[in-house]
C-alpha cells in the first residue's frame, strides 16, 4: 500500500484513498477464500459418488490450499499494480487544481511573510483583549465597590432622617442646630478626656518620682 497520505485527496472524498484500496483488497481476498471453499465442498461431493476412490479429503484440502496460494499470489501482484494505477489517475487530485473551499487561496496565496504578518496581529489581538479583559474586571469591581458605598450611603442617610424625626419628637426645630451642637459637645467631652489624661499622667510622673525619693 502507498504510504503517501494523500491528505487532499482525503479533504475532497472524506476518506483516503488508500482505506478505500485496503477494503477493495479485503473484500477481494474474501470473496476467493469463499469460492474456494465452495469449489472444495463441491469436490468433495463428487468424491463421495466415486466408489473406490484414491482420493482422501486431506488430499483435497491440500490441493485446495496450495490452489489457493497461487491464485493470492497472482492477485497480489495484479493488486498491486492496480493500485498503483488508480491512485495516480483515478482517485489523485491534479496539483493544478483546488477545491472549492479553497477558492481563495487564488485571490489570497499563501506566503511566509503574510503568515508571519498575521501571526503577528494576532498576537497583537489577544494582547489586545487580555488588557480589555483586565479593564472589564477593574470597572467591575469597581461597581462593587460603588454598589457597597451607595449602601452605606443610604444606611447613613436612614440614620440622618431617624435622628431628624427624633429631634422633632422631642421639640428640636432644626436638626442641622442639633446636629451642631452635638458635634461642639463631643469636642467639649473629648478635651475634657484629654486633660484628665494630662493629669493622670503628670500624676503618675510625680507618684514615681517621690518613690524614687523615698528609696535614696
């Protein structure tokens, strides 16, 4: 069998051409085994209406057999050059000639830079897209974000408005005033803490310093 792949040929009939030879040859070969199997049952029978006869069934296998053989071997060499002749006239496809799928190869052929050129772009597209990707799931994230901060928005805002309605329930006018004044109160409470910090500290400085008198 040939060896060439005959890959072309393969794309146009969707099979090789050599799968197609090898099942012919299979075929051929079955179909002898089968006559000469019927051609020595045949025999056989003749020889059981012959009384006396110096023929034995082994005798006949053997002929069958050898019979056989020969006639595989003149098939193999008549095969062989039929196979030789359908794969270069019949089932070949001229190199002149291009399938219809590939019609454009007429008007776009092939050459090693414009391979090259559009392996380049190419790259060039999915470097391309690997940065778009990147930027999709930054300004996704960063919706997340924006999502996450439009509720804390609105959490403060529902605090706001329970405060306001609080201040009205208890006669407070304005809430801006209220929220003023509250804000002045906690500086007022925050430098109280400091200065008793202060204290408490200069308190704990002097408290050293007498122990440390008293062990002189």
């Amino acid at each position: 069998m040939s060896v060439d792949p005959m890959a072309y040929e393969a794309q146009f009939f969707g099979f090789t051409p050599q799968t197609f030879l090898l099942r012919v040859y299979i075929a051929f070969q079955d179909h002898l085994f089968e006559v000469m199997q019927a051609v020595e049952q045949v025999i056989l029978k003749k020889l059981e209406g012959i009384p006396d006869s110096e023929i034995s069934p082994v005798q006949i296998r053997k002929c069958t057999e050898s019979f056989l053989c020969s006639m595989k071997g003149h098939f193999d060499n008549l095969f062989g050059k039929m196979e030789q002749l359908i794969l270069q006239s019949v089932l070949c496809i001229p190199p002149n000639i291009l399938l219809p799928e590939d019609k454009c190869q007429e008007t776009h052929p092939f050459n090693e830079e414009k391979f090259h050129l559009l392996k380049k772009e190419i790259e060039a597209l999915q470097e391309k897209y690997k940065v778009e990707l990147c930027t999709e799931q930054a300004l996704l994230a960063e919706l997340e974000e924006q999502k996450i901060v439009k509720t804390k928005l609105k959490e403060t805002l529902t605090f706001f408005d329970e405060l306001e309605n609080i201040g009205r329930d208890r006669g407070t006018s304005d809430f801006r005033e209220s929220l003023v004044s509250l804000v002045q109160s906690c500086r007022k409470l925050q430098n109280i803490r400091d200065n008793v910090e202060k204290q408490s500290k200069r308190l704990e400085t002097q408290q050293f310093l007498n122990s440390e008198k008293r062990k002189q």
